[in-house]
C-alpha cells in the first residue's frame, strides 16, 4: 500500500505549522507500506494544482491531507468538502476568494472516502482527543481536499481520500488563551490514522 500523506506551510504570520511538523515526524513506511509525504502552500490555486499533480504521480491507495485548525481542542476528522471558496483571509499570495466555486462544473460536495468512525475510535483508544466534523471551512484546507476528491472521482480512480485537522501546538499560542496540543501527541494522532487506514479495508459500507 502506499499512503500520501500532506501538511501545510506556515500561514497567517505565524512560523510553523503543526500540520507539516507532525506530518514530516512521519516515517518513510510503516512494514511494507510506503509513506510518501509533501509540503502543501497555502494558496488556492497553488494547492488544487499541486494536490493533483501528487495524485497522478504517486497514485496512492490513501491520500490523507492534514491542515491546522486553531481554536480547536482535539484532532478534527473532516466528513465532507464543499464546492465553494470564500475566506475574509487572504492565502498566502493575497488572494481573497468570494463566494467562488472549487471546480466549476463539479458536484457540491463529496463526503471523505476514508472510515471516519473507526479513526475517530483508533484515536480515541489511545486517549487522543478526536470528533468527526461536518464542516471543513471555506479556506485552502477544504479546496485542496475537494479538488483532491473531485480529482479521484473524475478519473474514477480507487484512492481512499481524507482530510484531518490538528490543533495549535504550544508554541503557537504562548499567552495560553487558545487551546494547544503537543507535537508529539500530533505526531502520535497520525501515526494511529494511519496505521488504522492500512489495517481496514476502506469498504463504502465503512465510509460513515
């Protein structure tokens, strides 16, 4: 099996981001299972297109994207991408998208390809605080995950598709007012996410 696994590139004036720290902690393959794992910018146009252009050159059996989601307390396993890009924040060449569709001509929206419930279970089991969420926000995060679905559906290809969001690490929110979680413990989030994707079968009747 082969695993594609992305973080992000800091955003919003800040240094890092926990996505790709945790993500970069990653091993090159669990056993016999590869990981391939890659940067993301965190830009519109520059995400859909690299998204894709990883797609159809490593041909993964998994794609698993994971984005940073300050505010949050635990890991966010996101169940459905939309069709629609709008933000009151610019990405990181200044663009400012309003209400302006993914993809023009694609559907409204795709659910997660990946068992969602027996993640947020694996997660949870090792006390890692996890939820399923219905909302994957209008900004790059969600973009890259519905072109990357969209993509996979349109070239009808087998690749099992999810997008999870991770909280602020420590040293992001210093002054304590906003909720963190420990590098390691993010790192140790995507080591079970992965180890439960390689071990369940991914059937559509496992989906929700």
């Amino acid at each position: 099996m082969k695993i594609l696994i992305t973080g992000f590139e800091p955003f919003g004036g800040q240094q890092i981001n926990p996505s790709w720290e945790a993500v970069n902690k990653l091993p090159t393959a669990i056993g016999s299972h590869q990981i391939v794992k890659a940067k993301m910018p965190v830009t519109f146009s520059g995400s859909r297109q690299k998204i894709v252009e990883l797609i159809d050159e490593h041909k993964p059996d998994v794609l698993l994207m994971v984005g940073q989601k300050g505010g949050s307390y635990d890991i966010n396993c996101e169940r459905i991408a939309v069709n629609l890009a709008d933000s009151k924040k610019a990405d990181n060449e200044g663009f400012l998208p309003s209400d302006l569709p993914v993809c023009n001509g694609a559907p409204a929206a795709y659910f997660a390809t990946i068992p969602l419930k027996q993640v947020v279970a694996a997660l949870q089991s090792e006390g890692i605080p996890a939820t399923i969420s219905n909302s994957a926000g209008l900004y790059v995060c969600n973009c890259m995950y519905f072109s990357a679905l969209h993509h996979c559906a349109e070239c009808n290809m087998n690749t099992r598709v999810g997008f999870i969001h991770v909280p602020y690490l420590p040293q992001q929110v210093v002054e304590g007012k906003k909720p963190s979680m420990a590098l390691d413990v993010v790192s140790r989030a995507l080591h079970v996410v992965v180890a439960t994707l390689i071990g369940n079968a991914c059937q559509p009747s496992e989906l929700v």
